[in-house]
C-alpha cells in the first residue's frame, strides 16, 4: 500500500488532515489504531511504528512539524512539535514544540510541558507541568491535586543524570508513589533555572529556590531548598571513584521498587477503566512502557554495579555481592501478583480522576498503605 493510499484510509475515517501530501505514514503503522474522531493533523507530521496510538481528540503538529513512532497518545492530547518516541500519554496532555521524547516517558492526566522539553525515563504524575527549555531524564514526580494546584519544574531547569564516572544509576523521585497516586499531596516546586544532581529524593510540598542546584535529599514535606554554586578550587581527580556507594546503591533500589508498586496500580486499579478498544490499547501502552522503564532502570544499576567491580572491588565486595543475588529477584517483582493484598476496591465512577478525588480517607489510607508494602518488601530485602 502506497503511502497516498494510507492517507486516503484516513481521510475515509474522517481525520482533519490538513495538507495530506504533507504527511507521511509508516507501512508498519496500523490505521484501525488511529481513531477517527475529531483528530486533527497539520502539515509536516511523520508516523511510524506498529505500536502507535492515536485516541479521539489528539492533535498534533500545530507548531511545528511532529515525528511519531511507537508512541500511545492518549484522548485529548495536543504534541505541538518535535520528536516523540517509545512513550505515553494517558490524555488530555500538552506538549509544546522543540520536544525530543524518548522510551519510558509516561504522562499521566493532564501533566503537560512547554517549548523545548527533553525527556527520557520520566515518568509525571496527573497535573505535573514542566515549563520550557528543560532536560528532566530519569526521574518521576508527583504531587498536587488538580490543575491549580500542581506540581511544577521552572523553565531551564535540568536533573543532571550522567555522572562523571559514566553511569545513569542517578533516578530522582519528587513525592513517592504510594502517596502520589492519591493526588492529596502539597504540589512541589522545582525552580527555574537550577537543577537537581541525581539519585535525590525530595519531599511533597517542598520548594527550591531559583537558581538552586540541590544536591542532598529532602524526605521531609513542605520545606524551602537553597543549593548554592560550589567554591572555586583546583584539587587532583582520582579516575571512576564513587563517594557514598550506599546511597547511590538504596536510591536505586527504591526507586525501582516504587516503579513495580506503580505497575501494580496501573494493574490493579487503571485496568478497572478500560472501557473501548482505544482505552484498552492505551492501558496495554501504559504497562508495556512501565515495564520498558523498570527494565531499563535495572540495566543501569547494573552497569553501575559492573564500574564498581572494575574499579573498586574489595572495598565494595558486599554491596556487589548484594546486587548480584538479587538482580533476579527484582526482575521477577515485574512480574509478581502484590493483589492478594490488595485492599477493596470499588469503582463507581468512569473517570479515574474524579473516583479518586471522591475516594475517603479511610480508603485512600488502606490504598496508600497497600502500596507501600509492596515496596518494603522489596527495599527491606535488597537495601544495604
């Protein structure tokens, strides 16, 4: 099939396509999953992949030209411009142009950014904005409860997730999951132009200054951060040595285990909102890009853990020894059924967000504390 008589086919399912000779479509990409209801595509848009989702309501390209390629692109979504791939939006979403998005980006409701936004194996929670010109790889955020009242990262704003030893086991988490699915949590800011050193924590409610660079972890909620520039100095360098391996090894390790208590939240509860083949599709994205994250975050932990063999042997023999007996078992926790401890759940209302807004805090406590075991079964188990 020519790529003319790809277009017609959408044209037949009513899309607005506004120059059609403009646009090109990849033999691979399956027309039935790209719906007919008021999706609208402007001039220049590229779409690729055999995974690719489009739900009713998308837009895509107003800004700029846009490239998609195996990305679930959620109900109501607008991707204004730039490159998107691997990733998924769960709807109602914006994203501005300049955009370079790559695998294990989930954008969960509402969470939108502005203009020049890199981001790779970042993972927002409903409600969380980004502003423009940032690079926010490999972290999750959470917080706020709607959209005033939302979590923000400054524009120029960077987490700086490649360190000088040349490793990525540097995943920050802004909240947590097991109470940031509850969207009941004071919104965190993160201000402009500064930046965050991975692996960190911060807590919900917590605020950094402009300009900040934060360095240290924050578990407590609702406090004011000050990072300041680091004093001049000229000292000798010792090749590929870690300070703190410990942090770095727990950081790791519980990040990755708030990632499998997420996928058993999209398992247990998201699931409960399938309603069409369009809402079903994109579930299936949404678990096979947490999948693809949790994956990727043990490859780097164990790259991690190989420089430490390579250059630092005895002195870190237990922590290597630590992660090699349970590399396994956290590759099995992807997998692993948490629902027999699942608290109750009803659901009587077809939005997610509106069942959760409406969900009491006896339920949303039992929901939380759920959750939260499912990491401490994990992090208690592999923590140094």
């Amino acid at each position: 099939m020519t790529n003319l008589k790809r277009i017609k086919k959408l044209l037949d399912k009513n899309l607005n396509i506004l120059n059609p000779e403009s646009i090109f479509i990849d033999p691979k990409v399956d027309i039935d999953r790209i719906s007919g209801e008021n999706v609208t595509i402007y001039p220049g848009v590229r779409i690729f992949g055999e995974k690719t989702l489009i739900c009713k309501g998308v837009e895509l390209g107003k800004e700029a030209p846009v490239t998609i390629e195996n990305t679930y692109i959620g109900p109501d979504t607008s991707l204004k411009g730039g490159f998107f791939q691997d990733a998924c939006f769960v709807g109602n979403n914006s994203f501005g142009s300049g955009a370079h998005v790559r695998g294990g980006t989930i954008f969960e409701e509402q969470a939108s950014a502005a203009h020049c936004v890199g981001l790779k194996q970042t993972i927002l929670f409903p409600f969380v904005t980004l502003g423009s010109l940032i690079n926010f790889c490999d972290c999750l955020m959470a917080g706020g409860t709607d959209r005033k009242n939302h979590s923000e990262v400054g524009s120029s704003y960077i987490h700086f997730n490649y360190t000088p030893n040349q490793d990525k086991a540097t995943p920050s988490m802004m909240g947590n999951v097991f109470k940031g699915v509850l969207l009941n949590q004071n919104p965190i800011f993160l201000g402009g132009q500064g930046g965050l050193v991975g692996p960190c924590q911060i807590g919900f409610g917590c605020l950094t200054v402009a300009g900040s660079i934060i360095r240290k972890d924050e578990l407590k909620n609702d406090k004011i951060l000050l990072g300041g520039s680091l004093k001049e100095a000229s000292i000798s360098r010792g090749a590929r040595i870690y300070n703190n391996v410990p942090r770095i090894f727990n950081h790791n390790v519980s990040y990755i285990a708030g990632l499998i208590s997420l996928l058993n939240w999209y398992r247990e509860v998201r699931s409960l909102f399938i309603k069409d083949f369009f809402s079903n599709q994109l579930y299936s994205g949404m678990i096979t890009t947490l999948e693809a994250a949790i994956m990727e975050r043990i490859r780097r932990f164990h790259e991690f853990i190989d420089k430490l063999e390579q250059n630092d042997r005895e002195k870190q023999k237990h922590i290597i020894e630590k992660f090699h007996q349970n590399k396994q078992f956290l590759i099995e926790q992807i997998k692993a059924d948490f629902s027999y401890s699942m608290p109750e759940i009803d659901i009587n209302e077809d939005d997610y967000i509106k069942w959760i807004k409406q969900l009491d805090s006896k339920k949303a406590s039992r929901i939380s504390r759920w959750l939260y075991s499912i990491e401490y079964k994990i992090v208690e188990k592999i923590k140094i």
